[in-house]
C-alpha cells in the first residue's frame, strides 16, 4: 500500500457527470481536487441517457417548474460552451384527441375533478399551453419557438400513420453524454484536478478534520490512502451503498433506481427532425435521428432493486418501446428491427412517488457533518443541470472553504467548444481543405466530437495514410491515441461505446483488433516507465 502526506480540499467519489462537473467547478475556484472512477468516465448512468439537453416538457404536468425553469434556461447556456458535442433539434408533437394523462400526475388529477368528461384526456388547448409556459420561461434567445403543423402532405407526416394530421413542433437540444462527462474531466485536469479512473473506493474514515480514503488500482490491485478536508459522494446509482457501506453514515435520506431503457433501429425516416410521442398509458417516448443512419427509440421508466445488477432492456421493455412506436409509425416494427439496445439506472431522490414515472428529476444535496469531516451526498440530476448542480454543490461546499471564488461556469467552453454555435460548417470545410483525404462524413463526424481539437488530431496528415493504423469505419490510430493520451480511454469499450459510437459500425472482430492494440501500447508505456 502506498500513502500520501498530502491533503487535499475535496476527493470526489464518482466519475459521471455529476462528480466530473463537480470537480471542474471546484478546480476552476482553486480547490485542490481528486476524483475517482471505479470504472471509464461516464461508464454508468451518464452514458444511458436519451442525449438531449431539454426542460422535460412533462415535467410541467408535475407541476416541477423550478426544475423546468432552470434546465430551459441551461438550455442555450450550454448550447453556447459546447457547440461541438450540443446542438437545436426541433421535436414533432403529433396530436390526436385520445392522448391520454398519466393518472397521478397533479395536472390530470386537477383536469378530472374540473372536466371530468375528459376521463384523463389530454386537451390540446392545455398542450398549447404547455408548449407556450415553455417558450416562455427559460428566456428563450437562440432556440426558435413553437408553431403549428400540418402532417398532411409534409416531411414530417411522411412516416405518420394517415389518422395523424396536426402536430407542433418545439425546440430543445441534443448533446453527446459521454463526451460532455469526458470534456468536464479533462478541463478539470488542466484546472489543477487529478482524475483517476480504474480506481475503486473501498473505504472512507472520518477523522475531525480530514478523510482518509483507500482506493485501488482495479488493473493492478494496488492500494493507496488520500487524504481529504471534504468528500463528495456523487456515486450515481451507489450513491446508496456508498453511504451505508463505504462512508458508514447514520442517514436517513433513500435514493430510488429507475431504469430507463432504449433501442437503436436502423434509420426510419429522411428528414432530421424528432417526434415526441404520448401513449394510451400516458407516457411519453421519443423517436430521435441518430448517428446519421439510426434512429434512437426510448425511453422506459422501471424501478431498479440492485445497483450492482447490470441494467439491460429486457424483452419487455424492446416489446414495449416497439408497441409504442407502433402506435405511431407507418412501418411497424418488430424485435429484428433492433440493431442495438442500452439501459442505464437514473439515481433519484426517493420522494415516495408512486411510480417511477412521477418520481422527480430534480437534484438533492445533503450535507453531513456529524462526528466529523463533512460529506456531501449527491442524489438525482438531469444531464441538462448538471453545471447547475455543480454551482449549488460548490455553495454547500463554500463554508468549510472561505474565501472561495464564486461561481465562474457559465459562458466557459469546454475543450474544443471554442467556437460559434453556428460554427460547425465552417470547421468541417477548413478541415477538408487542410486534409483533402477527408470526407464530408469522415470530418463532421471529427467535428462533431472534438471541435476545434480535431485539427489538433489530424496535425500533418496529408493522406489517410499518414495518421497510422486503419480500425474501420473512419477510426485511426491517431485518433485512438488521443483518446488514450488526452481522454482517459484505456479499453476498446470505451473508445467504440463511450468517447465514440463507431461500436454501431465496427464488427466484434474489428473490435477485437482495436482492443489487442490498445492493450499493447498500454504494454509498451509500462514496460518503458
């Protein structure tokens, strides 16, 4: 085992969105921080989501407008430091009139006792108000506003079935999870951060004034003790385990796992726009263009028991997502249709809700300082609040720090985001042209994910031939180099699944191919070291 002497201000417990965007914020404010992931970045929840940066237009109905209000406005904030990885998307809400409430949301509950011949209809006068409380109150400025359309003889209506003839269309934002996760570990790193992944906590010792925390190398078995003057327990879906287990706490506080799954199709229609889809069962889906040539399905809501049971989209939930789609779409679906599935576990706070559904998205900090060194236990979130969560946390960490700084993230791009909202055809064109080798698809894709940093990657190469190591589907090993070096990649999973979706494109052997080379150069550093 080996030690430390050196304490630093925060040890951060978890390394998805959540503890990264944490640590990114008290780094920029000059606390000494240490981070730790027992997997890959963003290996859990924070890769499983549906991949928008929205309001959560449903949320209205639970009458959760604070929640509403903040992740509409984070909206554009986000938009604006990450216009690589986040970008508009305008979403088609088909109405027909048997659009049914879920039964125990408060809305429906107050529509049943003044309309009660609706019997949990949804009316489109109150779908329209809805829709205008959400251009309304986040203060919308880049995002264009609602409108009516017709579905008849329209792209949009093209893959409908004939009963759909109106929609609205709303705007909200799509934002690539895992590489947000990666991009606020990284800046936290240059802030003076250290991140280590492959690092489990096995235990946390409360002392007066400090934490003692042992963590071990998952590769090599090896131990080390940190010592800390705060913890932060953002463990996601542990968060749990983490307080009654590791950092043996006395709470009270409970967090519910719900599993929310999806399925990738090939892609169902030509045009770039999503759908928004209301069930007979009063829940919502969305059907999104995805990677250029799929289209993402999802999402389930279903109580999740054991955090260490790998979530999965069950038969059921395929069935289900399918039925829904079904209920919509022209084509219908079956189970061959799927080419790929994921499920993640979201984290909430366990507020007692009676379905999993109406389980609120809104995040919960608790400080404990009993008996000692204080902790703070981080529970639920929305992707699209997550630097605001960052900002509320840094608040709850303030008083054991004075002086610190304050809040300094809003308006700060993250790695490669230095750029224009609007930017991203200009840096695909500069790219062709700096690299003829180039295609359209092979640099937007660069683009998409690295921003300006892609030609960072490219430095050089005049021929495809000049950036090493051809693994299929556009990956190169210079970019699978950066991905080790830069982006904490330390296994094919995480370069094909997580920092990419060329998992989508390769086949297992190339797979294989790519995760024999990357154990090999990983071989090589040791031996030389």
């Amino acid at each position: 085992m080996t030690g430390t002497g050196k304490t630093v201000d925060l040890f951060v417990i978890g390394g998805g969105i959540n503890g990264c965007g944490i640590a990114r914020d008290a780094a920029g404010r000059g606390l000494s921080v240490t981070l730790a992931e027992m997997g890959d970045l963003a290996q859990a929840t924070s890769s499983a989501s549906t991949k928008l940066f929205h309001g959560g237009l449903r949320y209205l109905e639970y009458f959760e407008f604070r929640l509403v209000r903040e992740a509409l406005i984070e909206r554009e904030v986000l938009l604006r430091a990450m216009p690589h990885i986040s970008w508009p998307m305008r979403f088609v809400l088909p109405y027909h009139p048997d659009m049914r409430f879920e039964s125990d949301t408060p809305t429906s509950k107050l529509l049943g006792m003044v309309m009660p011949w609706m019997k949990g209809r949804r009316p489109a006068w109150l779908i329209r108000l809805g829709l205008f409380m959400y251009d309304t109150l986040g203060g919308r400025k880049i995002l264009p506003g609602t409108r009516t359309l017709s579905l008849d003889g329209t792209p949009e209506g093209a893959p409908l079935q004939e009963r759909f003839h109106h929609a609205y269309e709303y705007s909200d934002c799509w934002v690539e999870d895992s590489r947000l996760v990666v991009l606020n570990a990284r800046d936290a790193e240059a802030r003076g951060a250290t991140v280590m992944t492959g690092t489990k906590v096995l235990s946390a010792d409360r002392h007066p004034d400090h934490w003692i925390v042992t963590t071990q190398d998952v590769a090599t078995g090896r131990t080390t003790k940190h010592r800390a003057r705060m913890l932060v327990n953002a463990g996601g879906p542990w968060v749990g385990d983490l307080i009654q287990g590791t950092i043996r706490l006395n709470s009270t506080e409970g967090v519910r796992l719900v599993r929310g799954s999806h399925i990738v199709t090939r892609r169902l229609y030509d045009h770039d726009k999503c759908y928004f889809f209301q069930g007979t069962d009063g829940r919502i889906i969305f059907a999104i263009p995805y990677e250029t040539d799929f289209t993402l399905i999802g999402t389930t809501d279903a109580d999740h028991q054991d955090p260490s049971v790998k979530p999965e989209c069950t038969p059921q939930e395929r069935d289900y997502l399918l039925g829904f789609a079904n209920q919509y779409f022209r084509r219908q679906l079956t189970a061959d249709d799927v080419v790929w599935s994921y499920s993640g576990v979201r984290p909430l706070y366990d507020d007692g809700a009676q379905s999993a559904t109406a389980a609120t998205r809104d995040y919960t900090l608790k400080v404990d300082q009993t008996g000692g060194a204080p902790v703070l236990n981080v529970f639920g979130g929305k992707i699209t609040t997550y630097r605001r969560l960052a900002e509320s946390a840094l608040a709850k960490i303030a008083p054991f720090f004075p002086n610190l700084p304050g809040d300094w993230t809003r308006g700060v791009a993250l790695p490669g985001g230095d750029f224009p909202v609007d930017g991203v055809p200009a840096l695909v064109a500069r790219l062709r042209t700096d690299h003829p080798f180039l295609t359209e698809g092979w640099a937007r894709r660069l683009v998409r994910a690295y921003g300006t940093e892609a030609a960072t990657i490219l430095a050089g190469a005049q021929q495809a031939a000049d950036l090493g190591v051809d693994f299929g589907a556009t990956l190169t090993e210079a970019e699978v180099v950066w991905l080790m070096d830069h982006e904490y990649a330390r296994r094919a999973t995480d370069v094909v699944w997580r920092r990419t979706k060329l998992g989508l494109r390769l086949d297992a052997d190339q797979v294989q191919v790519l995760d024999q080379w990357i154990q090999a150069r990983w071989a090589q550093g040791a031996a030389a070291e």
